[in-house]
C-alpha cells in the first residue's frame, strides 16, 4: 500500500514536473519578443503596465482559497527547482535535442530572463526590509516607546541616504549650494560621500571592531584549561595567533627561511595547524552541513518540509 | 568573582587594550612579513592572467570589515594597475561593497597612469545571487547590462572581446562571509576559472580545504594577508602599519588567557572554581 502511494506521488511529480517545464519553456518563447530592451515612454509603460499586472496576479492569488494557495506556492517551488535541475545536469549539446537546430539545451536561453525575474524578486526583498524597519520604527514612535528618539534617527538617516543616494547616482554633477552659508559649490556628490564614506563607513568599522574588545572580555573570563582536550585548543590558538602577526614571527625569527628547520618557525608551524589539524576537522563539518543542505532543498522543493510555517493556513 | 570586580576588571581590559592598539599607531614600528605560500600564489595567478581576459574583484564586503578587506582590496587593486591587468570590480552580496571598491580604485588609479572604462571597470551591485552567477558566467554583457554610472558595459573599452566567463582569466573574491562556496561551485566546478579568495582573519582556516583541492588558486588572510601582499608589492600601506596594533592586541589577549587561567587554578586550588567540566573549556 505505501510503495503504492509514493509511486503514484512520484509519478505525479515527474509527469507534473515535465508538463510544468514543457509549458514554461512555451510560455517564454510565446514571450520572448516582450524580453527586450525599451527606452523612453515605452520604458514606463512597460513598468506601469508591469505594476498593474502584478497587483491584479496578487489580487486573484489571494481571493483564491487557502487549499489552493498552498497548491500554486508548491507547484510553483518545484518547477523553478526543475528548471534549474534541467538546466544544469542536461548537457550543454547533445543529440538528445533533435528539435533544435543547434542541438543545445533548450533550457540555457532561458537563463537570462528568468535570472531578470529572479533579480526583481530580490529586489522586492529590500522593499521588503524596508517596509518592515519603517513599521516597527513607526509604531516606536507612534507609542513614544523608550527610546524612540532613535527611530526618529533610524527615519532621518534612511531618508538622507535614500533622497543623496538616488540624487547623485542620477545628476552627479548637480550642485545643492552655489553660494550659501560660508558653501561654494557644494555639489550633491559630496554631500553623499559625506554621508557614505565619512559617516556610514567608520561607524560600520567602529562597531564591527567593538567586538575586539568582547573577545578581549571573554577570552578573559571563559578560555580556561579544564581538560586537557582545552589545554591542546589553547596550545594551537596560541601559536596560530602568534603565526599571523608579525611579533610571533619575530620570536622565531633566528630559524632559517628554507631547510628543514624552517619547519619549526611560528608561521610554518601555524600553517601546518590549520592546513591540517584544522583543515581535517572543517572537511568533515562541511560534508555534514552539505549532506544537510541537500536533503534541506530536497524537502523543500518536493514540498516534503513540515514546521511552523509549511503547516500553517496561508 | 564579585559584581563589583567583574565591572572593574571588564573595564581594565578594555582600557588595556585600547591603550596596546592605539600606541602601536600613533608610535610608528616597522612590520616585517614572512610571506605565505596562499598569498604569492594570488600574486602568481594575476601575473599569469594574459592581456586577452579580464579579471574580476569580488567586493563582497561592506565597511563593517573595512580594516581587513580595504587593504586587501587596495593591494589586489594596486597589484592590477602596476601590472597592467584589465579588472571589473563587481559585488553581488553587500551592496556597499562595489561602491568601496570604487573609492579605493579612483584613490590609486592616477598613480599608476590608469583610467577608468579604458583600464578598469565597475559592474556595480548585482542582484539575484546564485541564478544572476550563473546566467552571468553565460552572458557577461546580457547579464550586468550597465555599470555603476549607468552606461552600457559595452561601451566601455576594457570590456572589448569580454562575453562568458571564458573570457575571464581570474576571479577574486573578497569578503568576510562564505560567499566563495557560490564561485566554486558554478564558476570553479564547472568552467575552472581560477578564484582566489581574500577573507577576514576568522575565516581564513575555512578556505583551507578549498585551497588545499586546487579550487582555488590562494589565500589572503586578513590583514596579516593584506600586509604580506604589500610586502610582495614593494609598498608600505594601511596593512603594514596596521600590523604592529594587531601584534600588540593579540599579546593582551595572549597575556589576559594566561592571567585568566592562573587566576582560575589558584580559585580551583582554594576550592572556589568548579574542578571539571564536561566538554573541555
């Protein structure tokens, strides 16, 4: 009974999933002519016809039931899965394509339009972001939470680099100030590398290198010898810290660059540690996050996940 | 140890190594490099790289990692201009990363006698992660259309006789993140173009296994790499003055393990510290 039913669930995928690829190879050829570079007015109303398009597809998405809501996400996840399948174990030419003159794989076209769609399916993610970064920090100031003077900063500085941003990536050479305030011809692109290079940069770099100071604090507190399985850890940070930097090199500096005792220099010794000791050990927890993922995007794309969200009502 | 010492004692390292970092750069120490295998391996692979193709930087990293990735970044940057190497800097990870790229590249360009679309170009910020590499690696100009300043690709000279990933002689990635697992796999695994990777310190030990097959070419390992390959280059940047601070940094933390450790076995040995515990430290 249960060979049965996974017999007919697979064949129900690759039936499913051959028909679904047939068809989407067709609706990109009937489409191909629309995939092509537009200027201008046409460029506009290809956008704003777009907008429409997508709002009318999302509207009808969601007055469908949720039983078939969850079809169309499945169906959908397993053709793009098949594509990029198809596309990427097929050969690149082979006899197997008698239809096509070139006898190269039929799917290696579509990669450019669908990589489009894919790019602006990303770039709804930013949207995305950030429409859900301004929510949280409207709702911090709407409340007066504690604290919502930084949201305040959060809205200020997202709009100064959004507004400069755009404004010199699309008039580079306009000038903000011709004379004002003690300005001369304060142009937008330096008010943006203000914002960008002498602001946005340092304070990234500021906090990235407060962590210096955790890991100072920690190693402190928590590196200690308990077991001599920590005792061998501690040995080997030690020297490969010291291999990197030019003062554990200085104290081996006497050893000679080549021959055999080059080996027992810091850095040698270093490199050894992490070309193998650590080198073995991160091979064998890559195969295992590897094995994993695998079969992670196995149960994704064949819709197998069950958890929190696969089982929720849509 | 007391709430009242365990304030106390925080704040007596963090001092102690602000004032180890900050000395070491305000008082100039000359750095001497012993250069690793990894990092003259990336130089021999630009060197090899014929005037026919182009090479890729990778700027896969944002300003939170500028004190690692910036001189890496300006090494391999300086290393292109003095030999002549057509590049495309290009970022499809951190959307800041192309736009530091640029910065540095414009910085050092005049230099070397380089102009920007006739010697190097920026591809920008490319969206669409692993499907956007691999229709990339099929359709060069198809795929990144404009660059940074909104210009066809095309049109630019350093692009002429560049359309497939064929025409690329070497990809460098730089990052702080894994993001080389994507090159190998689709750019590497299938048409072996040479990648070379330049990575923060932490994520050096990483790319080992990949170095070690021959996946890629070599490895930068944070500063201490960016320091060797200005070494290589005959030069004393950002890297090599930097590298005193970090020496400097890594003996406190060396010196504060110990102290930590006697500390411990002291307490251990009044009985005040726990004997064992499961799993090491």
């Amino acid at each position: 009974m249960r060979t049965r039913k996974w017999t007919i669930v697979v064949t129900i995928y690759v039936m499913g999933g051959l028909i679904g690829a047939v068809a989407w190879w067709a609706l990109v050829q009937a489409l191909s002519p629309i995939f092509r570079p537009v200027e201008g007015g046409a460029f506009y109303g290809a956008v704003s016809a777009s907008v429409l398009l997508w709002a009318a597809v999302m509207y009808l998405l969601h007055r469908l039931p949720a039983s078939v809501k969850k079809r169309v996400v499945v169906f959908m996840t397993f053709v793009a899965g098949l594509f990029y399948t198809l596309e990427f174990y097929l050969p690149e030419k082979s006899a197997i394509f008698f239809w096509r003159p070139s006898h190269t794989n039929p799917f290696t076209p579509m990669l450019d339009p669908v990589g489009a769609a894919t790019s602006v399916i990303f770039g709804f993610t930013f949207f995305l972001g950030a429409f859900s970064l301004s929510l949280v920090h409207g709702k911090h100031i709407a409340a007066r939470r504690p604290g919502y003077y930084n949201s305040i900063a959060f809205f200020v500085a997202f709009a100064a680099m959004a507004a400069f941003g755009l404004w010199q990536a699309y008039a580079p050479k306009a000038i903000l100030v011709h004379d004002h305030w003690g300005l001369r011809n304060l142009s937008v692109r330096q008010v943006y590398d203000y914002l960008f290079i002498s602001t946005y940069v340092p304070l990234g770099a500021a906090l990235f290198s407060v962590l210096a100071f955790y890991m100072a604090t920690a190693a402190f507190r928590a590196f200690r010898v308990r077991s001599a399985e920590a005792g061998f850890m501690m040995v080997a940070a030690f020297i490969c810290m010291l291999g990197q930097v030019p003062l554990g090199m200085w104290v081996t500096h006497h050893l000679p660059m080549t021959g055999p005792l080059s080996h027992l220099r810091t850095e040698a010794i270093a490199n050894w540690i992490l070309g193998v000791f650590s080198m073995a050990g991160l091979r064998a927890v890559g195969f295992g996050i590897l094995v994993g993922g695998l079969a992670m995007s196995l149960r994704l794309w064949l819709n197998l996940e069950r958890g929190a969200f696969f089982e929720q009502e849509l | 140890m007391g709430r009242d010492s365990q304030f106390w004692s925080r704040r007596v390292i963090w001092l102690a190594l602000a004032i180890a970092t900050a000395a070491f750069l305000l008082v100039k120490v000359k750095a001497v490099m012993y250069v690793s295998k990894p990092a003259r391996d990336i130089y021999d692979a630009i060197e090899a790289v014929p005037a026919s193709k182009l090479i890729v930087i990778s700027c896969s990293w944002a300003p939170g990692t500028i004190g690692e990735n910036g001189p890496q970044t300006e090494a391999l940057i300086r290393h292109c201009f003095k030999a002549g190497k057509r590049f495309a800097i290009f970022g499809f990870v951190d959307p800041a990363g192309p736009g530091l790229g640029q910065a540095i590249a414009e910085r050092c360009q005049a230099q070397y006698g380089r102009r920007y679309g006739r010697d190097w170009v920026n591809w920008g910020f490319n969206i669409g992660g692993i499907p956007m590499i691999r229709g990339w690696a099929k359709n060069i100009p198809g795929t990144i259309k404009r660059d940074i300043f909104r210009k066809p690709i095309t049109s630019r000279p350093v692009m002429a006789g560049i359309k497939t990933v064929r025409d690329i002689g070497l990809v460098i990635e730089i990052t702080p993140s894994l993001s080389l697992q994507t090159w190998v796999d689709f750019i590497y695994g299938i048409y072996r173009t040479p990648i070379a990777y330049a990575c923060t310190g932490v994520m050096g030990p990483e790319a080992f296994p990949f170095y070690d097959a021959h996946q890629i070419v070599g490895v930068l390992k944070g500063l201490a790499g960016a320091a060797e390959y200005e070494q290589l280059m005959g030069y004393e940047g950002d890297a090599l003055k930097r590298m005193p601070a970090q020496s400097s940094a890594h003996a406190v933390v060396i010196a504060l393990i110990v102290l930590g450790n006697i500390l411990y076995l002291r307490a251990r040995r009044r009985g005040e510290a726990p004997e064992r515990r499961l799993g090491g430290s």
